[in-house]
C-alpha cells in the first residue's frame, strides 16, 4: 500500500481520532481485499476521477448516509491490481474528497 502525498494532510484534517482511525481500517479492508468500492470516472464537477475507486464511510453505529469518501487507486492497473494507492480523504459533502483528490493526483511528488 502506498499514499499520495496529500493523503497524510487530508487524514490531519479528518475532525477527530476515531474518524482517522476508521479511515485507516477502511484502507486496510481495500489493501486486504475485503472492499473494493466504486469506480469513479471523469465529470465536469468533479474532474476526471477515472483511475480511481471510491468507498463511503463512517463511525459505527451511524445511523444516517456515511459523511466521509475514501479515493484509492489500484495500480498499475484495476485489471492487475498489486498496490493499493491512498489518494485522498474527506467529507462528502460539497465534493470535498472528490476536489482533495484532484489535488493531490496533481501535485508532484517531492523531491528527494
């Protein structure tokens, strides 16, 4: 498993430690197989999305639609999978995790 470089800011910015920590377990369901979310694609709100899966999540016992999305990527590719890539996270609401996720496919990595 890897993660973007935005990803370790946009887990700081989740509201508190459970919702970090739930974030985390969520990844680790992907990166073990166990979930495997939605595909995105490329859409004028949102940009294009489309190497990416998304996964909704919260806190257990949330009664209402969860509040956060998960954007990972399998690389290289979906169809061979060896590496699940940690592109963002945050709320869903105001397509916040969607626009962190634009940012962070965006930035270059830093140098070395």
């Amino acid at each position: 498993m890897t993660a973007l470089p935005g990803f370790r800011q946009d887990i700081a910015e989740l509201p508190n430690d459970k919702v970090r920590k739930r974030a985390l377990e969520v990844l680790g369901y992907i990166a073990n197989g166990l979930e495997r979310g939605a595909p995105l694609d490329a859409r004028v709100s949102t940009g294009d999305l489309s190497e990416c899966r998304k996964v909704y999540f919260d806190l257990e016992g949330h009664r209402d639609r969860p509040r956060f999305r998960l954007v990972v990527r399998l690389l290289p590719n979906e169809a061979m999978a060896v590496t699940v890539e940690a592109v963002a996270v945050g709320r869903r609401a105001n397509l916040d995790a969607y626009a962190r996720a634009i940012q962070n496919l965006a930035d270059p990595p830093p140098a070395n």
